[in-house]
C-alpha cells in the first residue's frame, strides 16, 4: 500500500499540487491521466522519492519494495542484459555481487564463511537461485530471446533496451510498480503479454499511459489529474470518460439552473423592486465587501441596475465568515452535503453549539443531528448525494449498515434498480443484524477456553477482544474491594 498525505508541489508560482490525499492498494491498478503529461510524470517521480513535495509526504506499507521503471536508455549500456533485469532487485543483486567477491577471496577466513552463510540465508529468502531462470522468463514474455541474454545492452535497438527495463521493473515480485509508458516501442504481442502479467499480479501499480486500449485492460482505477487535485474513479478509462462526461453536463445543467433563477430574480426586482437590501462591509474609501445579498447583486445587474439599496454594518473577519455561511444556507439549489459541510464549520470552526445553530438557521435540532450524519457516509456516498443521484434519506438508511464497502454496494442498488428509502433501511439493517451474529460466533474455542481458565483464576468474568496482531483483555469488576481484591492478584502475578 502507498498511502499520499496532503502533498503540494509548486515551481515558483505556478501550482502543480495542492494538498493531495490519496490511497493506493494492493491488487489493484491505478491509471493516471490527465491533460498534462509532464504533471502525471511528476506525480510518478513523488511516489518514487525521486522529487520532494514542498508539504506533505508520501508513506509506504513496511518491508513493501517499490519498482521503477527507468525511462535512461543508456544506463545499462555496460551491463549484460540478464544482469541489467536482475539489478531490477537492488539487495539481491548486492547480495550476488558480494558473494561472488568473498569466495574469489585467496585468503577465505572463518569471518568471511560466518558472512557468506548470512547471505546464502538472505539470498534464498529473496528467491535467489530462481533469480536468473525468472529474468529469462521476463525477457522471453517480451520478446528478447536467450540468444540475447548475454549481449551487453549497448548492443540493443531502441525498443530492445525499453522491453530489458520493463523487465527489470517487473523483475522480483516487487509490492508497488511504478510504470511510466510501459507500452511505448513495444510491439502488440508484447503489450497482451503485459495485461496478462499486470492481470495476475498481486501488487500495487500506478501506471501513466496515453494507450487508452491498454488503460482499458489493465486498470481498476483511474486517478484524474487537474487543476492541482487528483481525483480517483473506480473503473477502467472508458467507465472514468463516461462518468466524467455525465459530471460535466450535470454541472453545466447545474449552471443553467443557476443562471435561470438569475433571470427569474432580475424579473421580479424589475417588477418590484429589492425588497431585502444588500448587507455591506467597508474595505476601505472607496471598496465594499458584500456580506450578504451576492444572488439579488448579480440579478440586479441582470435588470440593469446600477444601485441597489444596502446596508453597512462593521462585521469582524469571524462574524463576516458566519453569516456569509449563514446567507449561503438560504439558497435553494443547496444540496444536502453543502449543507452539513455548512453545519460542520458553524459547529467545529465558530464553536457553536447545535442549538444555537438550530436558531441561526431556523432550523430543528434533529434536523441538524440527521443533516450533520449525512458527513459519516464515504465520500462517493457523498458525490452521489450533491449531484441528486440519491435522497438525503436513502444517506441516513445506508448509515445503518456501518460498513462502508456495503454501503458503497447498497447505494449502487439504490441508483440501478430504484430502491425506496424503506426497501433501503431493511437492507442496511438485515446487513448490520447478519454481521453482529457473524461477528459473536467468529469467536474461537480455543480463546473462549482461556476466558474460562483467567475466570476461575481470578473469580470475574474476562474477555479477550482478539484484533490481528494485536487486541483487548476486559477484566470486569462490580464494585471497589473487588477492584482492590483484582489488583492485589494483579500484582502478585508480577
């Protein structure tokens, strides 16, 4: 697993990346695209350590080696072609170069037979005598015969030496790949044979391609590039076209919902007049800042209007903040998420309590519990929420669930087959009771023995929370001394 966390990137003014979050995980293929190729290349380059973002960092899993593929075509021009596919794995690779020096040693010492049974041992374990025959393997998948293997690179064509460094990335069962247009010079038996071994592997790859039937075949995921954001899909290039085009015209429908109530407001203040006067801030001499009012400003211009009644009043920076909030929440076309989004930061930037919330907009107490819930829901959850794909109300069934995969499924159901909220809450619930009975008979015999042995030891009830690698032991008490009396045996056992 590759994990981002809030990476920007900026050469001086001009912003690559700002504040970007997002996860990588094994098993699956990530395609990263975008209008600008040198951007994706540059993204590739920060996974790799190659470039240092300005904030942020980049964590990978623990004893997880990350693969590269070079794009240096006379890197390697000395090297033997085999050799070049095996330095794909830098510690087996020294590991081979330094036994070979300690056995050519004239002067073999027993120092020396303690060191070169450490790294027989550490060889094996790295799959070392496989090493050469899974080279050849790579190699003859892309087309460069044995015949070739013992050529030095510098001998190779072009398209030969870029097949010799896709080998040499996919060579040693690495955790992460790094393939920055792995399909270019190679022919199209080579590319299948790619997809087949990209298909069957196991890791992480994060692979920038302008071949779009490539990106088809090989990727569960597309990451979007634009604009400094990186915005993740699930699906291959042709569902992440399909589903960026549908969000176009959304928000391009959303637009002309907007500009229609535009005209809609200039008609009525022609007719009638501003009947709510604009709120204002002073800047300074000669600039206002509108506190409140920016829809009847734009309308007003819309009618042709060049004053409009306003009122000044001398906000601070925080209380223009919150009615500007405030004043946004009384739009009609708010989706339920800016309005929670809204809630969130009365409540956790301003300090506002739910009530004094619920009297600022008008609004219930729990109607602001079930609006401000709707936030717990994944974040595709949540775009499926803005854009009207599901009700506010199918967001609070699916919260039932509690698990965020099965929510993601249930939602999907939602929007194919048209489920009602109640068909939803009967769903979510049946899913939550199913995993509790699941998870209460997943306990086992041979934990629920040492529960009864530690209860007869120590004459309470104990229970063993059993969490991977790690977990919980509950001891229970039922007042003071048997507190006291637990301790006691407690300390003893020390």
């Amino acid at each position: 697993m590759i994990n981002v966390l809030n990476v920007s990137l900026r050469y001086g003014s001009r912003k690559l990346f700002e504040d970007v979050n997002i996860k990588f995980t094994p098993g699956n293929c990530y395609g990263v695209i975008g209008a600008n190729g040198a951007v994706k290349s540059t993204f590739l380059k920060i996974l790799a350590g190659e470039v240092e973002p300005n904030t942020g960092e980049v964590v990978i899993a623990p004893n997880t080696r990350m693969s590269v593929l070079k794009q240096d075509h006379y890197q390697y021009d000395d090297f033997e072609v085999l050799e070049t596919v095996i330095m794909g794995n830098k510690r087996l690779y020294d590991i081979m170069k330094e036994k070979d020096a300690l056995y050519a040693k004239p002067d073999f010492t027993d120092e020396d037979g303690i060191k070169a049974s450490e790294l027989e041992g550490e060889f094996a374990e790295l799959n070392g005598w496989e090493a050469e025959s899974e080279a050849s393997s790579l190699l003859q998948g892309l087309g460069i015969g044995t015949d070739m293997h013992y050529k030095k690179i510098a001998e190779l064509t072009g398209a030969e030496k870029v097949k010799v460094l896709l080998a040499q990335a996919l060579f040693g069962n690495p955790g992460i790949l790094i393939l920055d247009e792995p399909t270019n010079h190679l022919d199209i038996k080579s590319i299948k044979w790619l997809q087949s071994f990209l298909g069957d592997f196991e890791g992480t790859v994060i692979v920038v391609s302008h071949d779009r039937h490539f990106l088809n075949e090989v990727c569960t995921h597309m990451a979007d590039v634009d604009f400094g954001k990186i915005k993740l899909y699930v699906g291959n290039y042709d569902f992440w076209y399909e589903s960026s085009q549908l969000a176009a015209q959304m928000a391009k429908d959303q637009n002309k919902k907007k500009e229609e109530k535009i005209k809609e407001l200039a008609s009525s203040i022609i007719e009638h007049g501003i009947i709510q006067p604009l709120v204002l801030r002073k800047i300074d001499e000669k600039r206002y800042e509108i506190v409140a009012g920016e829809r009847r400003w734009r309308a007003a211009r819309a009618a042709g209007l060049e004053r409009v009644p306003s009122i000044i009043r001398d906000f601070t920076d925080e209380e223009n903040m919150i009615i500007a909030i405030i004043e946004n929440m009384q739009r009609e076309d708010l989706n339920s998420i800016e309005e929670a989004e809204g809630l969130r930061q009365m409540i956790e930037t301003y300090g506002f309590t739910q009530e004094e919330v619920s009297k600022s907009v008008s609004k219930s107490r729990p109607y602001i519990t079930n609006a401000l819930r709707l936030l717990k829901l994944p974040e595709k959850i949540q775009e499926k929420l803005a854009n009207g794909q599901i009700s506010p109300g199918h967001g609070r069934a699916l919260l039932a669930a509690k698990d965020k995969a099965y929510q993601e499924k249930l939602c999907d159901r939602i929007i194919n087959e048209g489920l009602s909220v109640r068909k939803t809450e009967e769903l979510a619930n049946h899913f939550k009771s199913n995993k509790a009975v699941k998870t209460k008979q997943a306990k086992d015999v041979n934990i629920l023995q040492v529960e009864r042995d530690l209860k007869e030891i120590y004459g309470t009830k104990i229970s063993i929370v059993n969490k991977g690698k790690k977990g919980l032991l509950k001891i229970e008490y039922y007042g003071e001394d048997e507190l006291n009396r637990l301790i006691d045996l407690l300390k003893m056992a020390k």
